[in-house]
C-alpha cells in the first residue's frame, strides 16, 4: 500500500483545507494505510490549542491529540517553525518536534504528500 504524508502548513484563523486534511489521516489509517502528519508554517499553532468542543470551528486539535489512537505514530512539528511562532510544543501533543532534514526524509519516502 502506498504511504502518505501529510503536510499541514495553514494556522487555526486559515484552516480552509484542515478538516478535511486530517479526516483523511484518519480514514487512510483506519484502512491500514501508512499515514504520517508534518505540521509547518502556521500549521504548528494547531499543537498549542486546547481540545474544544465539537461545535468551535477549532475543535480540529482534539482530532489531532487522536491521531496515536488510528496508528498514526509519525507526527512531526516543524522546529524551525515553532521557533519563528515563539512557543514550544506542549508533553501532551503526540507529535514530536523534528528538523526540517527529518520532514525532508519523511516526506521523500512517501509515495504520496498533500499539502493544506
């Protein structure tokens, strides 16, 4: 089966594609697709939000805390970008930070990456 990363590089105030970006991490993993998620750019400020209830138009964080639970263990944060935003990644985000030379070696061995 062919793996997929996916690149989430739009903030909570842009997240036009978001939704819909990680619903299909979560449909392609739950078929035992190989699936892995790299928040850069604003894409980062999505691993400091709180969980939200369903109805908040930012509810997507709780759905990214979930993504260990479909088998999706690669999850990685952007340093670079969590730098240039000025925070540092919270212990209960599942998503460890990574260089961009680790993002660049995950996203070369994909066979497919989307980018919202």
């Amino acid at each position: 089966m062919k793996s997929v990363s996916l690149v989430i590089r739009s903030g909570p105030t842009q997240a036009l594609g978001t939704r819909e970006m990680v619903d299909m991490a979560l449909v392609l993993a739950a078929f035992e697709c190989p699936v892995s998620v790299v928040l850069q750019d604003a894409g980062v400020l999505w691993a400091t939000l709180p969980v939200m209830p369903d109805s908040s138009a930012l509810a997507l964080s709780g759905k990214l805390k979930s993504l260990p639970l479909y088998d999706i263990k690669t999850i990685l944060v952007d340093q670079e970008s969590c730098k240039s935003w000025d925070f540092e990644l919270s212990d209960q985000f599942p998503g460890s930070m990574a260089s961009r030379k680790t993002i660049k070696r995950c996203l070369d061995g994909s066979d497919v990456v989307l980018e919202a």
